[in-house]
C-alpha cells in the first residue's frame, strides 16, 4: 500500500508542475516573439533616421555630393520606397503572424530611389546618396558588387 501511495503522490507532484511550466513557457514565448518584435521596428527606425540624415547632408553639399553609408537589414524588412519625394517608406512584416508594419520617415529635402526587394533583405547593405540635378534633388540607390 505504502509504495501505491507514493506513485500517486509522485504522479500529484509531476502534474502540479506541469500545469506552471506550461503556462510559462507560452508567456516566454509570447515575450520573445514582442521583443523581436520591438527589435525589428527599432532597427527600422535606425535606419530610416541615418538615411534621413544622410540625404539632408548630401542636399546640402555641393552638386554631385555623394555619401556611401552602410546599414545592416533586420530580418523582417519586405520594402522600400519613396512614393512621394518627401517620404521614404519601410514596410516590414511583424512577428510569425505576418502582419504588415510601416515606417514613415518624412523629409524636408527631395527624394528619388527605386529599390528591389533583395535590396531591403536582412544583411548587411550599402547605398549611394547623390546631389543631382543641379543639387535639388537626392538620389538614393543601392552599391553593389559585382
């Protein structure tokens, strides 16, 4: 009777501890899903203010100014655009769920840039900010090498 008792206590114990570890290990998971999270959206801003910055100091220059930066992409980064010549625009996916995420950096300066996807994918990028067209206009582009 005696080693009955105990196999079921045992059993009690083992079941106790599982219904806390369960929990815990989803409210983990859950936390580090929101910090990558956080992550990717700090990162995006980063970047997005370096470049804001970079082309406001390429306006500024001379005609023909160009300043090479390099920025490393978080996983994550789906696109980027310039729609208007005063925006730059960071479309990024959040998390496992997929969800589309923006960051909308405005300008004071005019832009111009056309970019591909395998040029926003996570790694580490350098892109070309150039005074054109007599200094009114930056143009931003992707160095590559080839």
């Amino acid at each position: 009777m005696q080693k009955g008792q105990a196999a079921i206590e045992f059993l009690f114990v083992v079941g106790f501890a599982m219904m806390l570890i369960i929990p815990s290990l989803a409210l983990f998971g859950m936390f580090v899903q929101e910090t990558s999270d956080t992550v990717t959206r700090g990162q995006v801003n980063k970047i997005g203010n370096y470049m804001m910055n970079t082309a406001t100091q390429a306006y500024h220059g001379t005609n023909g100014t160009i300043i090479v930066i390099e920025v490393n992409f978080p996983k994550g980064v789906t696109n980027l655009t310039v729609p208007t010549e005063n925006e730059l625009v960071f479309t990024f996916e959040e998390g496992t769920t997929g969800v589309a995420g923006e960051a909308v950096f405005y300008s004071d300066i005019p832009l111009n840039g056309t970019f591909t996807d395998n040029d926003v994918n996570e790694g580490i990028k350098k892109f070309k900010f150039t005074a054109t067209e007599s200094g009114s206009v930056v143009l931003i582009e992707r160095v590559q090498k080839y």
